[in-house]
C-alpha cells in the first residue's frame, strides 16, 4: 500500500520528522558525514572508488542539506534519511523531466517505511513544481525497483528514454555501468491513488488559459462551498482596503478558485488564493498569482502564511516567493511573510 505523505513518522515509537532542505536547515554535520559515506559506500564497487569520491560526496550531501529539494528525515538532529529531486532533462513538448534520486536510510532504520515515506513526500514536491513533470528514478540498488514499479513507473532502456526526453550524457553514461531507469509518465501512466494521469492530461490547458472573472455577489456561494460558511475573506472588512477578488476560471468556464488582493493600514497587496479542491496538488497556485499580477497591474504581491502551514509555505516558495519576515514579526502573529515581485 502506497504511504501518504507526512510532515511526521513514528518509528518504534521514536517521533521523526519529516523537513525540507533550507539555507537555516540545522543538523549534526556528523550525520551528514554518516549518512553520506553510508550512500557512497553503497553505490562503490570497490574500497578505491568510495575513497575516490567520499569527500566529493560529503560536500555533495552538506550542499543538498541546504537545497530545498531534498526531503530529511531527522531523529532530533540526526539525519537518518534523505532524498533529493532536480530537473533532468525536458520532454520534447517542453515538460521537464524530473528525477527524484539519492534515496538512502541508516541501516538501522531500514525496513521501516521510511524509502517510502521520502517518495511519496518527493513526488508530491515534484507535482507542486510542474504537475505534467515526467518524474524518473535511477537506482541499481534493486531494492528499490520493485517499490517503483508499484507506485506505477515502467522501466526503459536508455534509447528508449532518449526518444522521450532527448539525449542526456549522465543518464547513457548510468545506463552503461548498470542502472536502471524507471520512468513515470502521468500522459500515458494513471497513479490510481490519485488518478494523477487522468487529472493532469487538461493542467497546460488549464494554466494557459486562465481568465480572472470579477467577483460578485453571486459569488459567495461558491465561497462558502470552498471555506465554510464561517470562511474568512476581505471584502466588506473596514481595515481592508482596495479589495479586488475574482474568481478564476479555465478555457471551458469551469471554477478553479478564487484569489484577491487588497490593502491595510500597515501592508498593500496582501493576497488571498483559494484554490478549487477538486484542482488542488496540481500547481495552479503559482499561475493564479502571476494572472492576478497581469490583471491587477501591481508589481508586487505579499502573502502571509501560518507557520504551522507547511504545505503553504512549500507552495509559495515554489511559486517563486520570498521570505521577508522577521523573528519578532513571526513570533507575534505566528506567521511567515513571504513577497513576490520587485
């Protein structure tokens, strides 16, 4: 059975977090060290070849630490297991290709759910980033193969992926020493979990051809069907100011959600994003602010996000926003300011 994915995992009764590399990430650089000499070691044929590449792949590892596409599992401030995702080529109608690699657990976490727990976390950032990705995973440690096939991957051969996402040196030379690529295409494969390839086929269509429909009255309802009816939302509030909503819709009419802007005494163009959920986990949130940001003109855009909304938070960093708050900012409202724009 496919894990969901999850910010914690109880291990033998050992609460573990579940995070996400950053600049101001913190663990025991000793770890680091274990877990990375535990990988090179792993993918080694020979005692020469791990001595060969372990310093390279200390660095490697303490850079990806900070890199936000890794997923870290930590015991307190061990890190025990890892995964990372990039960018690995493009299809040729311009999708990326996208490669989640670098799987690894502690042997004495082993055996646990743990692998599982970084791709399923792995993939669901890779669905934020560009949800028509072509996501693949090249391992040789055949432990991981059969656990691929069953999330729903195929594997090619090297000519075969070729022909998919073009030629790509590093991908011929793994195939070469013995690795194999799995390949999972949401065009042509379904993730039966989610329906992933039956719900993406229409994401281009939908991201291409938004159109912002002023908020009305009549609207409201449809508010309430996606907030409740106690839903928060600024218009008619007097501390809010040059209120804009509107409802977003795709090239068949269809609502997606609702997103508006409006202004404080204290902050101008805070923005307020409801996504559809029936449209949700597909990366719309980052096409609905760059149409809000065409349509209204402004050149900046702020949004304030819970800390303890870390699914937001990833969101909004992949839709390309900033952090601009401080500590004493965070700690008295208890949440992030982030900033898109100039």
């Amino acid at each position: 059975m496919e894990l969901e994915s999850q910010d914690k995992i109880e291990v033998d009764g050992r609460n573990l977090d579940v995070r996400r590399g950053g600049s101001d990430m913190q663990v025991d650089p000793q770890s680091v060290v274990e877990l990375a000499d535990y990988y090179i070691r792993a993918v080694s044929d020979t005692d020469e070849e791990f001595e060969r590449y372990r310093d390279e792949g200390r660095e490697d590892f303490a850079d990806a630490v900070k890199d936000s596409k890794t997923v870290l599992i930590c015991d307190g401030q061990r890190l025990i297991g890892f995964g990372m995702w990039q960018v690995d080529g493009s299809t040729p109608d311009g999708n990326p290709v996208c490669e989640w690699r670098r799987i690894v657990v502690l042997p004495e976490f082993q055996g646990k759910k743990i692998s599982g727990q970084i791709i399923s976390n792995l993939e669901d950032d890779i669905r934020a980033f560009n949800p028509r990705a072509v996501m693949t995973t090249i391992t040789r440690r055949k432990s991981l193969i059969n656990p691929a096939l069953g999330r729903g991957y195929c594997q090619v051969s090297y000519l075969e992926f070729e022909t998919l996402a073009g030629a790509n040196g590093r991908m011929s030379s793994l195939a070469e020493k013995g690795y194999s690529i799995l390949v999972l295409d949401p065009n042509e494969v379904i993730d039966k979990r989610e329906g992933f390839g039956d719900r993406m086929s229409v994401v281009s269509s939908l991201k291409n051809n938004m159109t912002l429909v002023d908020f009305t009255d009549a609207d409201m309802d449809y508010f309430h069907q996606l907030e409740g009816e106690d839903g928060w939302i600024a218009l008619g509030m007097e501390n809010c100011k040059n209120q804009r909503y509107y409802v977003v819709t795709g090239d068949s009419g269809e609502r997606l959600g609702i997103v508006g802007v409006y202004d404080t005494d204290n902050e101008e163009n805070i923005t307020h994003i409801v996504v559809d959920p029936e449209y949700r986990g597909r990366g719309l949130a980052g096409k609905f602010y760059e149409a809000l940001l065409e349509k209204t003109g402004l050149d900046f855009l702020i949004a304030t996000i819970s800390r303890s909304n870390v699914a937001s938070v990833r969101a909004h960093e992949k839709a390309g926003f900033r952090k601009v708050s401080d500590s004493v900012y965070e700690e008295q409202f208890d949440k992030f300011k982030y900033r898109l724009g100039d």
